[in-house]
C-alpha cells in the first residue's frame, strides 16, 4: 500500500479517534439516533446497542484546558477527567442522550456526582462495580445489567428481549474478532500497521454505529493482509496501562524507533481480547460473567494480579516483545503499585520495562522522546 | 581520528574534542534561545582550543541534550542518559551509580562494569532538585550560587524544608528568613532537601558503589556532602570537569560509531 493509499485506509478510523464528533455520528444523530455516552471497560455496552441505541465511550479528546472543570475537582484528580469534563462544560458532549458512569475509580464517581449537578443529560446512571472476581460478583454483576437493561427500557421507552440482546452480543463479540484479526497481523516480523494506527482504530470502535464500523474494519483488514510491512524499527514494544485513547502519544514512541506491536490498555487488547457467550440462555448473565471475568483484568479488580500477569507474559511472548512501556496517568491511584508488580515480574522474566508517569494531553513530547530513546538505547537497539 | 560530542542542555551547551585516548579540549556556553547557535559556539570553540580549524576535521559527531534533534553538524544524536552514564563511566571505571543534575532535570543511572545504562529514572517534571531550584533559592537568600556550595558545609543545624516543589520550598525559606533563621543553616537546609530526593531516586534504580555526580550541579558541594550523609557512601569525584560527563559520553560514541 503506497502512503497515499495508507491514509485513506485509515483516514475514517483516525478522524473519529482524533475528535469527538465524527461524521457517522453526525449521521445517526441527523436520522433521529440516540447517542449514550458511557465511562470505562466495564459497562455492559451490548445492553444500549439491544436498545437501539449508540455506546459512545468518554474521552477528553481535543480538550485544550481544564479552567471550567477545576473548580469541580480536587487537586488529586487525573487529567483525563478534567479534560473529558471541561469538554462537556463547554457543551462538546450536548449530543449525548445519556450517560453511564461505572464505580471503576474515584475519579469517574466524581464525574458523575459532577454531572448529575451541572449538565442535563436525560438518562444519568451509575453502575456498581464489585471488587473482586468470583462467581459471587458475577451474581451481583448480573443484578447490575438487569437493572441497567430496565432503566434503560423505561426511559428510552424500548422492549430488550433476550433475543435482541444475544444479537448485540453478536455484533459486539463481531467487533472484537476483527479487532483481534487486526492484531494477529501485528505479530509478523514486518508488521502491515503501527501502533498509533491499531490505537486510533480502536477508539472509533468506541465512537461510531457498531454495524457501520464493522464493515469499515472488514474492508481495512482486507487491505492490510497483503499490505507490506514495518521492517525498519528498532524494537517490538508492547503498551501496558489505563485509559490511553491518544494515538500521538504512541507516534512519539514510534518515532523513535519503538514500534508499538501490542497492548494491554482500555482501549486496545483489554476491550476485545475475549468473547461474550453468544448461546448462554441468560444472556444478562452471560454479560456479567463476561465483564466480570472474562474481559482481560483491571488493576482495580482485588486478588487478580495474577491473571493480568499472565495476560501480560503471553502477549510478550505471542508478539515477540523486546520491552515494554508501563505508562500511568498521573493521580491514578488504581495503577500506582501495578506497575511496580510489572516491573519486578518483567525483570525477573529478563525482559526491559519502562514507568511513564503522564498527563492526559500527550504535550511534553520532550521527554517522552528522551525517556524512549533512553530505553531503546539501554536495550542495545 | 579526532571526534566530537555535543551536549546541548537547557542552561549550558558543552562540547568536547576527542581523540583515541583523551579528552583534547572542551567548552562551555550559557544556553542561548536557539539550541542550534548554542551548539555551534560550543563546538566551534572547543575545535580552536583543540588546536583544529574547522568543525569539519571531526570524524564524527554526537549531539546529546535536550537540543540534541537541532544539532545540525553532529551525524548521530544519543539520549543524555547514555551519555552520561558513558561518559561518568569512562572517567571512572569503578562508577556503577550516576546521578546527573542539570539545569531542568536530574536522573540517576544505574550502570554495569562496561558503562551501559541497566537502569535510569528521571525528573524533568519539576524543577524540585535541579539547577533552576538552585538559583531560585540563591536569588531569595542572595548568597548567589558560589554561596549555595560553599556556605551549606557552615551550617551546623540544616533547617528543615520539607517541601518537594521548588515554589512552595520558596515560601518555606521566606519564613525561615524572617524567622532569623541563619542563612547556613538555610542553605544546608536545601541541599538536604534535594538530597533527600536524588536519595529516593537512587534506590529507585538501587545504590551500587561507585557514586558519582555529574551535570552543572555537581559543582555544588553542599550538596555532594548531604548526599553522602543520607546514601552513606563517598561521592567520587572525576578526574575531569563533571558538566562535560554528556559530551564527554556524546565523544566516545562518536569514536566507536568511526571504529564500527
């Protein structure tokens, strides 16, 4: 594929991940779609598409300042709800005709206590959140989705039958196995795409109508099978942290040399990586267990350190990882010790990692570019 | 074979001519507004100490530093941090702990016996423990920084400044001021403030003697002496001026990107 014909591949894909609002939601919104915005990996999003609704995932993007959102925050907030917050203040999420908050971290709570008091947005929910993973939460998980569902059929006047809602989890489960064809490519020795590509692929999968983007992925994958490859990087690096949404902050990696070939980040591998049970005769249940269980591990999840260390090992294995890059949002108390754990666990495994403490505006390029070409220099690459 | 390293930092720029075996001449420059000039005075002049006439006659050059990517004669550019660690090392061999403060950051590397970099931390988010904390609080005490180096090892007492950021660490030395606390006792007050940080940052990447200090700062004894107090280990000095560890460093690549 020449240059020319790369951008246009990717062009839909990287203007819905470079702005809030894009052209299919435009679209949607314009023919009488209703648009729910929604916080964190958690939120079973397949109950909104068996209403008929769009699932649009919470992002900060664009966002030059955080001055109106300050005045509702302590000084320990992240910058990624600031900056989402400021851009509702400034009424860029007017659009939305709901919004879904999660109990994932303190951080996005505030947000809806904020929300709840100074935006009217029809539709506000909180959902509750277990701590710890075993079949006891999923129960209580599964409690969670009913009363999401029922809420849901109340105010957007709608019916959720079991059967709409096994065929939203037949979209969603679609959209993860193309996202996850995507990155089998990606552990070729020449890859056909960067990381900042695959990341800004996986945020329009968060802001556009599921079937609409399906298709669009289906055609990229197409293009991308027979694509040539990266040959010319110094190393294979994997991303390990939180809510990174902004495919710049990768570009500046990449530009030095580390290609970015898998992830372990909300919006990447942690939103795909496994299926909900498209048969389960329950399918609240079979979305419970999914968000609960089998969704690739949160640190905010107690006891399950393990199985994010695992998930961590295969992915260095399976894509042939030369080091990995842990980066955390600064004030994000829920990763503030994993990757402490990542670093001993890598170490141990001989492989080289990275702590990167950042604000959410991926702004001091300067010292991303000097630590990255530190850490590569330190790799021998 | 005479070659090159460039170290264009964020208050100085400091370049390096050397040859097979030893440092020829080096010069230091006050950072100007455009990273390329403050190269170009540094290297064009440590050349002429070098007894050279033209930038040209280097085999290779190496630029490193914040202003590395804008260092338009160098063929190569390396992170500071390589740099230093190279360069500390090649000055002392035994070094295996490199903490380097400049003007806008410090970093810590932890080093092997060849000089390559196992591990490193950095801080350029704040100016906590760095060369503009330094002159901050020189400017509040009016000591200048001469004073900051040598007056901290009269103070018998250090006064405590428990702040990590330099615009509140200046409120607090305001109030010690008007609380007649002794200037001294003051300044050995900040060095053991940012003492106590380089501390956390080396254990960070863990202590392994030898310990070195390299960056502008280095030339700041009071702190050199609290840091000791607080690692308990001797802080070597090098047989050269430590400003020049990063272009020293920048050279040395240089040379073995010529053998390569």
């Amino acid at each position: 594929m020449d240059t020319e014909g790369r951008a246009k591949a990717f062009e839909e894909f990287a203007g819905a991940a470079g702005a809030i609002m894009n052209p299919a939601v435009a679209a949607w919104k314009a023919q009488g779609g209703r648009v729910v915005g929604y916080f964190c990996s958690h939120v079973p999003t397949e109950v909104l598409t068996a209403a008929g609704l769009l699932p649009f995932r919470m992002r900060g993007t664009g966002s030059t300042g955080t001055e109106l959102a300050d005045a509702f925050f302590s000084n320990i907030n992240c910058s990624f709800v600031r900056n989402t917050f400021n851009l509702a203040l400034q009424g860029d999420y007017d659009f939305l005709d709901g919004l879904v908050c999660v109990s994932s971290c303190d951080h996005v709570r505030r947000v809806y206590d904020n929300w709840k008091r100074n935006l009217g947005t029809p539709f506000l929910r909180i959902i509750s959140l277990p701590k710890k993973v075993e079949d006891a939460q999923v129960g209580w998980y599964r409690d969670e989705v009913a009363i999401l569902r029922e809420a849901v059929e109340k105010h957007f006047e709608v019916t959720i039958s079991d059967e709409r809602l096994r065929e939203a989890i037949r979209l969603h489960n679609r959209t993860r196995r193309l996202q996850r064809e995507l990155y089998e490519l990606r552990k070729k020795e020449a890859p056909p795409l960067t990381g900042a590509e695959t990341l800004a692929v996986m945020v329009a999968g968060t802001a556009m109508p599921r079937q609409h983007y399906n298709e669009a992925l289906e055609a990229l994958l197409e293009r991308l099978r027979g694509a040539n490859g990266q040959r010319d990087y110094r190393a294979r690096l994997m991303i390990v942290g939180g809510e990174l949404d902004d495919p710049r902050y990768l570009e500046v990696i990449e530009e030095q040399g580390g290609l970015v070939v898998t992830d372990a980040v909300c919006f990447g591998s942690k939103a795909m990586w496994n299926l909900v049970d498209e048969e389960a005769s329950d399918p609240s249940e079979a979305l419970a267990r999914y968000y609960i269980q089998g969704q690739p591990s949160c640190p905010r999840m107690h006891g399950d350190q393990p199985r994010r260390a695992a998930f961590l090992m295969d992915m260095v294995r399976d894509f042939r990882v030369d080091g990995v890059v842990g980066e955390r949002m600064m004030f994000c108390d829920l990763w503030c010790v994993e990757h402490y754990m990542n670093d001993l666990d890598l170490k141990e495994a001989g492989v080289p990692f990275i702590r990167l403490d950042r604000e959410y505006n991926a702004s001091a390029k300067g010292q991303l570019r000097t630590r990255i070409q530190a850490f590569l220099e330190t790799m021998g690459k | 074979m005479i070659v090159g390293g460039c170290d264009v930092g964020s208050t100085t720029g400091k370049a390096v001519v050397l040859n097979e075996t030893a440092v020829l001449s080096h010069y230091i420059v006050p950072s100007t507004t455009k990273p390329e000039q403050t190269a170009r005075i540094a290297m064009e002049e440590a050349v002429r100490m070098a007894g050279l006439s033209s930038v040209d006659e280097l085999a290779y050059i190496v630029g490193t530093g914040y202003g590395r990517l804008k260092v338009s004669f160098a063929h190569d550019n390396v992170s500071e941090i390589t740099c230093h660690a190279r360069g500390a090392h090649w000055l002392n061999p035994a070094v295996r702990t490199v903490v380097d403060i400049g003007g806008q950051d410090c970093k810590v590397m932890s080093l092997d016996e060849r000089g390559k970099v196992l591990e490193f931390v950095m801080n350029d988010r704040c100016a906590a423990g760095t060369g503009r904390f330094f002159e901050a609080m020189a400017r509040v005490l009016g000591c200048g920084l001469d004073g900051i180096s040598s007056l901290a090892n009269q103070g018998a007492t250090p006064a405590t400044i428990s702040s990590q950021c330099s615009v509140f660490a200046e409120s607090e030395v305001v109030t010690l001021i008007n609380e007649g606390v002794d200037v001294a006792d003051i300044i050995a007050g900040i060095n053991h403030a940012v003492a106590k940080r380089l501390c956390s940052m080396v254990r960070r990447v863990g202590l392994a003697e030898e310990l070195t200090l390299t960056g502008g700062c280095s030339k700041n004894d009071g702190l050199a002496r609290a840091l000791e107090q607080k690692l308990g280990v001797s802080v070597r000095t090098l047989p050269q001026d430590p400003q020049i560890a990063g272009a020293v460093g920048a050279a040395l690549i240089a040379s073995e990107k010529v053998r390569a």
